[in-house]
C-alpha cells in the first residue's frame, strides 16, 4: 500500500518503549480499508515458555468495550426499542440517587459520560469475587480503598450500592464530563431489559458474530480450547526498582461487563475499526449499524478533559483536529490490559495495539506509528501550547490536594519553579498550555489537567484522566494552609 521507510524507525521507537516499560508482550496492527498492511508481535504472551505474540493473540480491550457497549444502544434504538434521549429510569426505576432527582439524566449522557455523577467508590465490591481468587497478588493494585465492602454482583446490587452513597452532582446533566466505569455498567443493564437477553448474549449475537470477530468474547471458556491467550502481568514496585510478575487471574465483574471485559486480538478488532470506517457495513457486507448511527457514535458531544481539542462521542473519542484530519480512538486498561484503538472515518486508516501489563506505553506505540506513517519524528505531538510560560506566582494557585472516591488524593505541588502532579506514584510535570489548562507527558502520551473555578473565580476541582478530582485543602508551595 505505501513504502515500508517508516517501519524501522517506527520499531526501533516501539521496542525503546516496551524495553523501559519492561512490557512483557504488545501486539500492533494497522489497516486501510480493511486490509492489513502492517503487524508485528513484540515481545511474548507467555515469558516464562518464551511463547511469542501475534495478530491473533488474545488479550483484554478494556474499556474499548464501552464502545461495543454503544453499538448495541444504536441497534436497540434503529430497531425502535429504545431512544437515547429517553431517561434512564424509564428502564431502570431502581435507578436513584440519594437526595437528588435524576430523572434529567439520559441513556445519552450515559454514553457520553455526562451525567454530572462523580468517580464512585464501587470498584473494588464489583471485582471482588475475582480479588477473593488471588486476593495476595490483586489486592496491592488496589489502593484507597476499605474494609469491609460487600461484593457488587448484580446490576441491582449496584443501583442498590450508588443509591446510598452521598453526591454531589458535579453540574446538571450535559453540563460537565467525567468519564463514569457505572454509567457504562448500567447501559448493560438497559441492553439486558430492552432486548430480554444478558448483556454478553447480545453483544456476541449482534455484533461479534456478525463481524465475524472470530477469537472475541467476554468469557475466555467460550474460546473453546483456543491456546494463543496472553498470560496477565502486572508492576509491582521494589523500592530501588520495578519488577513485573506474572498474575494469571483474569478480572471479572459481572454488573460492571459493559464497561471494560471483552477480551479480543488485533485481527478481530481491526475489522471493527473496519464496520465504522465502512459506515456500519462489515467486510462480509453485514449492516451491523446505519451510517446515521455511525455518525452519532462519532458526534464531538462534549471535550473530553483527556487532552486538548479531544470530545467525547458515544463510547468513541474523537480529536476534531488530529494534523487535519478527524481522529476516532479508545484505549482501555485494568490488571494485565493496555489497549488502544483508532481509525480515521476519511481515509479508512485504522491502528490497533493490545498488551498484558497495565499502564503500558500502548498509546505512545500507536501514536509513534501513525507518526512514522506520516513522515514525522515518532514522538512528534499534535499539540501546540498557547502559553509558554508562568511565573510561580501564577502557578501557586493551583496547588492543593485534588480528590476522587475512584483514584484517592493527587497532590499538586510547585517544585523548582514547576507545577508538578503525583499520580498513580509518579510525578509528572504539568507544561502551561492554554488558560487554567496543563499538559501531563505520562507513558509517552500528552494528557491534560484543566483546573475548574467556581463563580468567584475559586479553583473547586482538576480534571485529569477524564475525571473530576475536587480540591481538598489549598496549599502554598511552602505546605502551609492559606
């Protein structure tokens, strides 16, 4: 299809990657139109037998899986089922939160991850069937959390669970984005009462089928005997170093499926990227979508606080902008999953990159060879600042400790004349970019911390890694309380 220049500088980039990141296996794959011109296995599925990756190896997608999530809202919806912009209570009446009416919220703003309901505490109590499996190994990836939690089994337990909980709405429903893992497990549950089958029943007769994603599934037993799965690895931190371990126990949770748990390879995936490229239509010419579906799926609804100029859609990031073209992605990650997809709906160009360890540079592959492809540096960014500079008077107001129910504290301090954000055990430091707007570089990636006032011009909250973070305490960058 093109010339094959840009694959040596694109692998010497990816390998650097995987090699600092001590990812065990990543598998990469891009298409035009369909038709793979380029994959490549770096790595292994399997380190300790030395068993190596391909196209076909099987690994999780998380929460790119929101997206086959929305498939089925648009399904359900062209079959006359259902409406986005119904309420959610029309189908869930158990949905309900505590003191507050949530009969403005839509399936839409489910999907697109604006319904004004904050990070909730409800991880850990949906994977706990699965900790209690390996609880010694999983349980150090789960911080911040307690004691004492009772499992989240059901979609009704759930609804039960957040019904309890004290919110405070972030803003009306529509107005603020923060991307919500129960918002998406909740559409499951719409999916299951509209089309009278589980969720994972519908998913796979509808869309994985009759695409014919022949090594996709939620259940890893419905793969029938099928060997090329990727082991699981995961980080742990020595102190002086890192270590990467093998974790073989796959999370699972059942009310929270449709936000993150389909497992899949990059040969199935790429014709999905495909059936959107294609305006709903499959390589075999199975209408799984209208193309006016398609182009609601991909409608910039709302700016998605992950980067700059970057909107969500339904269950699709879209970047209006991306070097002149309109750029479809999703990544995903949870224990042993890194993941990203991305097409552009113009040109037919789609990329897939899948690996077994959590917080690996995926995106940072991905991105360095849609660069190579294009004749840029690998690590070129698309981003241009609109500020160069602060002075630290200017950046002190945003120090303070910023909070979520989902990810604890992360402190915003001024160090040597920089803004520095700790996340995830990490410091980063975050690069003036526009007003109250911050660039983060982490594995590889630009991410963007938006600082968000109130009406007198008070910082009340972060925006970071598509969540709101609301701030705890203002420090100076002496530490001391203002």
């Amino acid at each position: 299809m093109q010339n094959n220049g840009w694959i040596d500088s694109f692998e010497q980039f990816a390998q650097n990657w995987i090699t600092k990141s001590q990812v065990p296996g990543v598998c990469m794959g891009l298409a035009k139109d369909g038709q793979i011109f380029y994959s490549n296995g770096f790595g292994f599925r399997d380190v300790e037998r030395q068993l190596g990756v391909t196209i076909d190896t099987v690994f999780g997608i998380g929460s790119i899986t929101k997206s086959f999530t929305c498939v089925a809202v648009m399904q359900l919806q062209e079959a006359g089922k259902l409406s986005v912009h119904d309420p959610v209570v029309k189908y869930l009446p158990e949905f309900r939160l505590k003191n507050l009416d949530v009969g403005q919220i839509t399936i839409h703003h489910f999907m697109t991850n604006t319904s004004g309901i904050p990070p909730l505490p409800t991880f850990l109590a949906s994977v706990m069937r699965s900790l209690d499996a390996n609880e010694v190994e999983d349980l150090p990836l789960m911080q911040n959390q307690t004691d004492g939690t009772v499992p989240i089994d059901t979609y009704e337990d759930l609804m039960s669970v957040i019904s309890t909980l004290d919110l405070e709405l972030l803003g009306p429903p529509g107005t603020e984005f923060s991307y919500s893992n129960d918002c998406f497990a909740l559409l499951g549950a719409i999916i299951e009462r509209v089309s009278g089958k589980s969720y994972e029943a519908y998913v796979k007769e509808h869309i994985i089928d009759p695409i014919g994603m022949e090594h996709t599934s939620f259940f890893l037993e419905e793969l029938n005997g099928y060997e090329n799965i990727t082991k699981l690895y995961i980080m742990r931190d020595r102190g002086d170093h890192k270590e990467v371990l093998s974790s073989p126990n796959w999370w699972d949770s059942p009310a929270s499926r449709a936000a993150g748990f389909i497992k899949s390879t990059v040969r199935d995936m790429l014709k999905y990227t495909d059936m959107f490229c294609k305006g709903g239509l499959t390589g075999q010419g199975n209408r799984i979508l209208t193309p006016e579906s398609v182009q609601q799926m991909m409608t910039p609804y709302f700016p998605t606080d992950m980067a700059p100029g970057q909107f969500y859609g339904y269950g699709l990031v879209i970047t209006t902008d991306y070097y002149g073209k309109t750029l479809v992605e999703h990544s995903g990650g949870i224990k042993g999953v890194t993941a990203q997809m991305c097409f552009f709906p113009e040109t037919g160009l789609a990329g897939v990159a899948l690996s077994n360890l959590e917080l690996s540079p995926v995106v940072a592959v991905m991105v360095g060879a849609l660069n190579s492809l294009e004749n840029r540096p690998p690590e070129s960014s698309h981003l241009v600042s609109k500020i160069d500079f602060l002075t630290e008077e200017a950046m002190d107001q945003y120090v303070g400790d910023y909070q979520s129910s989902e990810f604890g504290t992360l402190p915003v301090r001024l160090e040597n004349g920089q803004l520095v954000l700790s996340f995830l055990g990490e410091n980063y430091v975050m690069r003036p970019f526009a007003e109250d707007i911050f660039v983060v570089r982490a594995f590889g990636t630009d991410f963007s911390a938006r600082f968000i006032r109130d009406g007198n011009n008070k910082i009340v909250r972060m925006a970071f890694a598509g969540r709101q973070f609301t701030i705890q305490d203002k420090k100076t960058s002496g530490g001391n309380e203002k």
